[in-house]
C-alpha cells in the first residue's frame, strides 16, 4: 500500500483501482444496509446503492480498456434497475395494503 | 485537478452512502441515495462517460428515487424503530464491515497494481452517438430483449397495483 | 486565465439580466392578466407600476420566516434552495446568440457548450422535482403533502412525453449540443421558408412542438396543470407553510423553469437566433423598426396623455425605446444584437403564450390530467418520434 502511494504521479491523473476501490466500498456499505435496515424500501434502496457500485467500476474498466462495452452494460444495469424499481414498489404498495406495515421482520407469513 | 475532483466526490459519495445506511427515516436515505447518484454521476464524467453520466441521473436520480419518494410519501413511513437486533450483531457489524472493506481494498490496490491512470478528457467514446452506434450494432438483441423486459415489468405492476375488479 | 475572466464576467452579466428579467416576467404577468380581466393592475409603485417588483422584493426580504412546529427542519430550509438552484443552473448552458470578437477575444454567449446540453437540461429539470416534493412532505401539512404527492406523480408522467418531443427534433439535427442543433436549423426552403424544425425536415416537427409545450406546462406546474399549487382546492399546495425568501425562492424557480423550457423550445423548434425571414428580405431591420414603432406609440400617447403622469413618463419610455432603435441599427453592432433580439422575441412570445393561457383555462381534474398525460400525450409523442425516425431513416 504504502508503495503504491508513493509510485503516483499527481500530473499522470488517478489510478483505476481508486475508482474499483471507492466502488468496492459502496458495495459494502450496500450490503452492510441491505442486513442492517428493516424498513423494506430503505433495503431496496441499499439494493440500488449496490448497483450504482458495480455500474461505477463497469465504467472504470471501460475507461481503463478505451471501450464503450463497459458503458452498454451500465446501460442495461440502468434499465434494468427502473424496470425493478417499477415491480418493486408495486409490490411493495401492496403489500402495505394487505399487511399495514413495512417491517421486514414482520413480514415472514411463509414460516409459520 | 483530477485528483481533486476524485477525491472530493468521492467523499461526497461515501458519506452520502454512510447517511443511506445510518440514517433512521426513509426520505433521508431516499435523498442520501440520491446525493451518492449525483456524485457518481460527476465520477462517471471525469471517466469519459458524458452519455451515462446524464443519463444516470435522468433514469436513477429523476425517475427511479422520485418513484421511490412517492411511494413513501403515499405509504406515509415514518422512522425505523431501533431495537430488535442481537447485542453481538451491533457490536460486531461496523468492525466486520470496515474489516470487509479494507480487504476488498486491499485485494484490489494488490490484484490491480499498474492498472492504467484516469485522466479528464483522456477517452472521448462516451459520446451518445458512440454509445448508440454499439447498441443498434453489437449489442441489438440485448437490447431488444431488455425492451421485452420492460414491457413485462409494465404489465407486472400494472396487475400488482391495479384495484380489485370485484 | 483568460476563459475563467471572461467566464466570470459572462457569469455576472448572465446572472443579473436573469434575476431582473425573473422578477420582470412577473410584473409583466400581472399586468397582463390584469388587462385580460379588464382591470388595471398593479399601478401604485412607480410609473405603471414599474417598481412593484423592487417592492416586492423588500417586502419579501423583512417579512418574518415562519417555521411550522413539528417540521422537519433540514428538510423545510433545504427544498427552496434545492428548487431553486435547480432551476437556475439550467441557464449555463442555453445559447442566446452568435459568437463575437471583443477586444481580440472571441466570446459565446452561452456559458458553455456541453456536447450533451439536452440531456444536462433534462437531467436538471427532472431534479427539480426533489424542490417541491420535499417542501410538501417538510411543512407537516396534509395540504402540502397533497400537493408534493400530485407533484412528483405529474412529473414523472409529463417527463415521457417530453422527452419523446425533444427526442423527434434531435433526429433531424443529429446532434445533443443545443448549438449545433441551432446551426442545423439556419437556412430557407424557397428562399422564405424558414428551416426551423417546426417547419422542415423530412416531418415538419409541429406535432412534437406542440406536445412539448403541453408537457412544459405541465412540468413547470402552470395553469392548467398547475395542481401541486391548486389555490382552492389545496390552499396553496406545496409552499403553503413557506412565507419570506423562501417563498420567494418558489416564485423564482417556476418563473426560472419558465425562462428554460421557453428557451429549449425556441432553441430545438423554432430556429433559435435565426430570423424569421432572409436577411435579404431585410430582417435586419425588424428589430430597429418594431423598436422605434414602440417608442412612437409611447411618444404619441405621452403627447395626448390619458392620465396626468403620463406626460411625464411615456416620452421617458419612448426615449428608451429610441435608443435601443439606434443601438440596433448601429452598423457594428447588428451582427451580435441582432440575434440576440430574434432569440429574445422569440422567448418572450412563448412566455406570453404562457401567461395567455393562464388567463384563459381553468384547471384540470386530477384523473384527468393523469389519463391526458398516459392515453393521449405519451402515444401521440411516441407515433410522431417513430413517423419522424422511419421519414429521417428513409431520407439519409
């Protein structure tokens, strides 16, 4: 690590593994919410945070290899993820019309 | 300045993600999430993806977390109640977490070691019209199938949202 | 060195036209509705009620800020800013004009050019919805959560057709840069047709004119979409709890989104800066002569005044006018201001369709203006993109 910081060069501009580190720790924070929090749209937010994560080092390797493939896939990440959002708030309505809660805790009807 | 403005929205973006996970009511997560998009989307711009970085905050930021605002506005959530976790999982989550990360880190920097530098301006083919060059080419039927997709989530929260027909 | 300074003074020039130019448009508006409705208007604060603007301003300034108990207060101080800044920055990057040489610099008017400038206007109007909603949900008040509800439901529903129009005019410019797309417009079919989207290309882009301008009034949350904002119905709406500056910060970011979608629309439908007929026609002198006609009707009505004041204040108006006649006609000059007038004259029109329309329609129903947006707009936006697609495909 300690190398690492000192071989930079502040005219050659930032390291990719910045960008895949910064984007490592979004992920984490994501996941750490995803566990942590039991409001379920505070999870699928967390579950948003996780794909804006991965969609940042998606475009980090497309800078690293001078190719636009990277930024499809993003592409597809994004709409993918409105499609998502769009089930799963529906989902998520109507499951507050039948249970009156968000809890996730809460909601475990197939256990018992 | 690269380095500047890398570090700078960085730091935006940890702890605007940091707010996501700590903060106890929904909309300040929402709009949490929503400062981590917007700064990601300057990230994006500095990588040469001036297509996306609009596009990410049309599609996530304008579309997806107002969605996301006017579900809990109309669900009128309040705050999280706390309690309800074990004593070791809060003891152990943060050091667990911050110990995950660290080693991601450092699998990364040691895996990745001379992976190239980023620099604003250096890779111009972000431009929509590249971006819609490989998509119409490379890329179509992926992209038809995602419209496939689309049109089912339509359908699918038409029928999980529409009232009783009874 | 250089581009910062000249950005810097572009900044401030920009940044003070804009805010007089705002609390402007809503004199302009009173006066006009006021005329509409057979009344006078605002008529005490100055000449014509010229100053009332100023007047406003220093009574919003020392009102009281009244914060709501039980408000979420980041929340409640953190909305009018967030809207209002949204709705400014949208400004940076319209271009008003040609480009010109000033003491040897060559200076745009434009802050700056993005390469994606249509997206970034999108991107930012599309932001501008957190203002609102925030505000409604903050103030702790069913009315205004009424009303940030009805809002950010009728922006995602207006944006798609919105979007849809822009997209119809970018496929005959084929470019994101809102420049370019003004450069691909200059020209004339037959010698007098003008080459404006709304009248060339292989679709004349009419149809996709008129859904944006329906979709902008429903994004700038105008009558008759202004239902956040309902008076009798919701109060007030969203900024009911607001009071001070921070309801003036509302006023400014809906009369700012107007000045913005007034501008995209001149820029990406009618032409931008290029004018209505050929220079050989003799454009050039349109602006000088509707100037100095002004300045006539002014002096004649100061020389047989109807009210006492106006013996005074007329010949002061008309010797306004004149002046800007003469700065127009100035050989030097035309080939900046000129522009820069057709591009103004053009704004100004659509942001008096807008007060027009507000005098003139009432209010829509909220289930009607849901099924407006859903089963006629978006289909409509969506046939005229694939006619306009299929006509540009076949053309090239």
């Amino acid at each position: 690590m300690a190398e690492a910081m000192q071989s930079i060069n502040l005219q050659a501009g930032v390291p990719i593994s910045w960008y895949l580190v910064l984007s490592a720790v979004l992920f984490s924070l994501g996941v750490a919410g995803f566990l942590f929090r039991k409001s379920i749209i505070t999870v699928f937010m967390c579950i948003e945070l996780m794909l804006n994560a991965v969609n940042l080092s998606f475009v980090a390797f497309a800078n690293q290899h001078k190719q636009v493939s990277g930024h499809i896939f993003t592409f597809f990440v994004m709409v993918v993820a409105a499609a998502e959002a769009a089930v799963g708030l529906a989902i998520i309505l109507t499951v507050f019309k039948n249970r009156e809660t968000l809890n996730i805790d809460e909601i475990n009807s197939l256990k018992n | 300045m690269d380095f500047l403005f890398f570090f700078l929205f960085a730091f935006i973006a940890v702890a605007c993600a940091v707010s996501v996970v700590v903060q106890k009511h929904p909309i300040a997560s929402a709009l949490s999430l929503v400062g981590v998009m917007a700064s990601i989307a300057v990230l994006y711009l500095q990588l040469g993806a001036e297509f996306l970085a609009m596009a990410q905050i049309i599609v996530y930021a304008g579309a997806v977390m107002v969605l996301f605002i006017f579900v809990i506005m109309l669900l009128n959530a309040g705050a999280e109640s706390r309690s309800g976790r074990s004593y070791a999982a809060q003891l152990m989550g943060p050091p667990l977490l911050v110990a995950l990360m660290a080693s991601l880190g450092f699998a990364i920097m040691r895996g990745f070691p001379g992976g190239g530098t980023v620099k604003f301006d250096s890779f111009q083919g972000g431009t929509a019209q590249n971006i819609g060059y490989a998509l119409f080419t490379d890329y179509l039927l992926p992209f038809e199938v995602t419209s496939v997709l689309i049109l089912v989530a339509i359908l699918g929260a038409i029928v999980l949202a529409r009232k009783e027909m009874d | 060195m250089e581009f910062i300074i000249i950005t810097l003074i572009k900044l401030a020039v920009i940044a003070f036209v804009l805010l007089t130019a705002l609390a402007y448009i809503q004199w302009v508006e009173r006066k006009v509705i006021a005329h509409v409705q057979v009344r006078m208007g605002p008529s005490r604060v100055g000449p014509h009620g010229l100053l009332q603007p100023l007047a406003d301003v220093v009574k919003l300034i020392t009102k009281e800020g009244v914060m709501p108990p039980h408000a979420n207060k980041f929340f409640y101080l953190a909305a009018p800013i967030l809207a209002v800044f949204m709705a400014l920055i949208s400004i940076s990057v319209i271009p008003f004009g040609t480009e010109f040489t000033v003491l040897g610099h060559r200076v745009m008017m434009q802050l700056t050019d993005l390469n994606v400038g249509v997206l970034f206007i999108l991107a930012v109007s599309s932001m501008g919805v957190y203002g609102i909603a925030l505000a409604g949900w903050a103030s702790n008040n069913k009315y205004s959560l009424l009303g940030g509800l009805r809002s950010s439901a009728q922006m995602i529903s207006y944006e798609l057709p919105m979007s849809l129009a822009l997209a119809a005019p970018l496929l005959i410019a084929g470019t994101l840069s809102l420049r370019g797309i003004v450069d691909s417009q200059a020209g004339y079919n037959l010698g007098f047709i003008p080459k404006w989207a709304i009248f060339t290309g292989p679709f004349p882009q009419i149809f996709s004119f008129i859904i944006f301008m329906i979709a902008a009034f429903a994004e700038t949350n105008r009558i008759p979409f202004d239902l956040p904002e309902a008076e009798n119905e919701l109060v007030a709406g969203f900024h009911v709890e607001y009071s001070s500056m921070s309801f003036a910060a509302f006023f400014m970011a809906e009369y700012s989104n107007m000045v913005t979608v007034c501008s995209v629309a001149t820029l990406l439908f009618l032409g931008g800066w290029h004018p209505l007929w050929p220079e050989s026609m003799g454009s050039n002198f349109a602006a000088p002569l509707i100037l100095a006609g002004a300045g006539a009707i002014c002096l004649y009505h100061g020389l047989n005044p109807a009210r006492p004041f106006d013996r005074f204040t007329l010949p002061a108006f008309a010797v306004i006018f004149f002046g800007l006649a003469g700065l127009m006609a100035f050989p030097p000059l035309v080939p900046v201001l000129t522009p820069l007038f057709w591009f103004l004259a053009k704004l100004s029109f659509l942001l008096f369709v807008f007060i027009w329309i507000r005098a003139t329609l009432p209010r829509f129903r909220y289930d009607q203006l849901m099924s407006f947006a859903w089963k006629f707009l978006f289909p409509a936006a969506l046939l005229n993109l694939l006619v306009t697609g299929f006509l540009v495909a076949l053309v090239s």
